[in-house]
C-alpha cells in the first residue's frame, strides 16, 4: 500500500458494528502505519484515536459528525487534534449548533482551508461569523446556511401564525397528529390543508433566519485578510455559490464575485488543493 494517498473506509454494516472496532485494533495491534495516505473520510460515530499513529502523513481529514455530537465529543477527536499535521479539516453534520463553531476553532486553529457542511440549527448565521477571524491562516472556507427545522418548530409556527384549529384538535387527551386526517374542513391536519399549511410555517421559518449572503461573504473578507474564496453549501449537496473578493489599491475588500453551481469542496477534489 506504499502508494496509497486518498482513503475513505466504508462498513456496510455500519459504524457501530464490531467490524469497525476490530479493523481500528488491528491496526494498532500490528503497529500498521500507512505514511502515504494524506486524506482520510471517517465517520465520526467510532474512535478517531488510531488516526494519527496509522496515517502519520495525513494533511487533509473529513468527519461525518453525528447528530447529538459535537466537535469535543467525536470519541477521541480531543485527544488527537494537536496531533494532527492538517492543513484541510472537513465536517459535515445535520443539525450544526452555534457552540460547534468555537469547539471546531479550539481543535484546529491552524487550518487553512475549512469545510463545514450539512445543516445549521435554529440561529442566526451571521452569530458565528467572528469566530471564523480567529482563524489566522484560513484561506478556503466551505460553510452551511442551510436550515434544519424539525416537525415541532413547523408546527409551532403554524399555530404561531394561525392559532389553533378551529375544531380545537390540537387540544384535549387524543390531539390530531401528522398521521391523523381530521374531517374538519379548517383543520391543519386535514389532507386538504396539510401540505398548503405546512409549506407556509416552513417558508416562514426560513423567512425568519434568511440573511443576506453577499454580505456574509463580505464580512468573513474583510475580517479575514488571507481568506480567498468562500462556498456557501446549497441544497443540492454537490453544488454552492462561490464567492470570492475584488481588492481595491490598498488592498481593501471592494466587492465580490458570485459564481453559483460551483463544486462543493471535498477533500479528494484535486483542483480544491
């Protein structure tokens, strides 16, 4: 395996089986080191500890970080992360907290390109914003703006907006529920109104959150001298809307550039490096 650079170790039977636990003994059992590896995909639900004894020419690390989880609490990540030699960190999570931010900048301050991807929770983005200036050296950085809102947030919003339903279901020992289709004609869960009513509290609620991203872009920029491109993640996981800066005569951020349907960074993209 001497010439082996790029690896993504998958389990079909998933990361919580004992095949993953013995593959991760093993190889520290054997002292197997694979020095010519520089990019590693791991999920996050089992033990990083082993990284950086096997994979000691590692420069460029993905997590898949589960929900519930945070940076300090992936099994080992705190223990290993001074460790780590890495220029490029990527983390994608469904349900990103605004705590995560600081927890990802206290493990690796010295990155200099940053993807985080998948879902943000109920915060506003731009509340995160001056964490990404402690980052001195950033010079590529994939975000998430994208929303992640539960079936309770939609439903509070939706009884927010129109109070509660007239024949009182949501009310009472046995409330109507997403799988009940109520015969009041008014009723939000009544088949007629409940795609209507539901995709009217969703738009709501992202209504409620949305910034502007240019002027995002604009801030993490002016606030971040080395930085030269910023993705935002869109829906559609492969893509994002890239912007880059325009510096005046004194090297002070003018404008932006906007490219949309730009590659979203992966590690193994060779044209990202």
């Amino acid at each position: 395996m001497s010439n082996l650079q790029d690896l993504d170790l998958y389990f079909a039977d998933g990361y919580q089986s004992l095949m993953v636990v013995a593959v991760q003994y093993e190889l520290l059992k054997q002292r197997i080191t694979v020095p010519s590896v520089t990019k590693f995909d791991h999920f996050a639900e089992s033990t990083t500890h082993f990284i950086p004894t096997v994979f000691t020419g590692l420069n460029a690390l993905h997590l898949t970080v589960t929900m519930g989880k945070s940076p300090k609490t992936i099994p080992g990540l705190s223990t290993i992360a001074s460790k780590l030699n890495l220029h490029t960190l990527s983390l994608c999570k469904f349900g990103w907290q605004a705590k995560d931010f600081d927890e990802i900048y206290d493990l690796f301050p010295g990155v200099t390109k940053l993807i985080i991807g998948g879902q943000i929770q109920k915060f506003k983005f731009s509340t995160v914003l001056p964490v990404f200036e402690r980052f001195k050296k950033l010079e590529i950085l994939g975000l998430t703006d994208i929303f992640d809102f539960t079936i309770e947030d939609v439903m509070t919003n939706l009884l927010d907006e129109e109070g509660d339903c007239v024949c009182d279901c949501c009310l009472g020992d046995d409330p109507c529920n997403i799988d009940t289709n109520c015969s009041c004609d008014e009723c939000h869960y009544n088949d007629e109104n409940y795609e209507r009513s539901h995709e009217m509290a969703q738009h709501n609620l992202f209504m409620s959150m949305e910034e502007d991203q240019v002027e995002d872009a604009t801030s993490l920029f002016v606030e971040c001298p080395r930085l030269e491109t910023v993705y935002f993640q869109l829906r559609n996981d492969d893509y994002s809307t890239c912007y880059r800066p325009i510096k005046d005569d004194k090297v002070n951020v003018d404008t932006v550039t906007i490219n949309e349907y730009e590659d979203w960074p992966q590690i193994f993209t060779d044209f990202y490096y």
